[in-house]
C-alpha cells in the first residue's frame, strides 16, 4: 500500500469545507520542492507525532497539495470547529480513537465521503455507516 493510501485511510473523516481564515495558531508544512502548489488542504489534527509531519510532506511533495495543519487536544479542536460553524477551514478531521470522531460526527461537523480507493482499502466493519 503506497504511504498516501495510509494519509486517505486516516482521513476517512472529513470537515465541513469553507474558506482559509487568518493565522490561528496553525502550523504549515512548506514543501520547498513544490514551485506552484495546486491546493491547499487543511488538516486539523488531534495527533502530535513527529512522523504525521513527515506524512504531510511527502504527500505535498508527491501531490504539490500544500497542507496546513492545526494540532490540538480532540476537545479543543471540536469547540474551535463549532465556534467556526460554516466557514470552519477545515478540510480533515484526524483523530487516534473513534470516539472522539463520534463526538464530531454527533455535533454535525462531518460530511460523507465517497470514495473507491478508500471503500477497497478499508474494510467495511471499520467504516461508519454514513460513509
């Protein structure tokens, strides 16, 4: 399984899209050899691990999809996106238990995904319902 495949895996989960908003604290990852970057995906993170920075650039390196992430405890990051209701810039919710996606998914900031490469590489028990 390619190490992107890994990145889709952990972002089964996605946020209510809206607009970038102003520096909140959030910390980027700026792939230098990336000349024009394509996107820009906002990851808001209840992980702190040294190796989900490493994933982040190898995926904007690999994609030119610049990421820009925010770290937080699970409760913080939830009442941020409730504060910021629609024009939450959060693209992805990544979490290390599925209870505090629950948590997410029961305050309505979740949005189903359809996606084929995730429904073959993730087996079904693990999905949620609602995708």
């Amino acid at each position: 399984m390619k190490w992107y495949a890994s990145l889709a895996t952990a972002c089964v989960f996605l946020a209510a899209c809206g607009a970038p908003s102003g520096d909140s604290g959030e910390s980027e990852v700026a792939a230098e050899s990336v000349a024009e970057p394509t996107g820009l995906l906002n990851v808001y993170s209840a992980r702190h691990y040294d190796s989900d920075k490493e994933l982040y650039k190898r995926f904007e390196d690999e994609t030119g999809i610049r990421i820009r992430f925010r770290e937080s405890g699970a409760a913080e990051l939830l009442e941020a996106m409730k504060a910021e209701g629609d024009n939450s810039p959060a693209d992805v919710i990544i979490s290390s238990d599925a209870g505090t996606l629950y948590r997410f998914k029961d305050a309505g900031l979740m949005q189903p995904v359809e996606s084929e490469l995730l429904a073959t590489r993730i087996p079904e028990h693990f999905r949620d319902p609602d995708n």
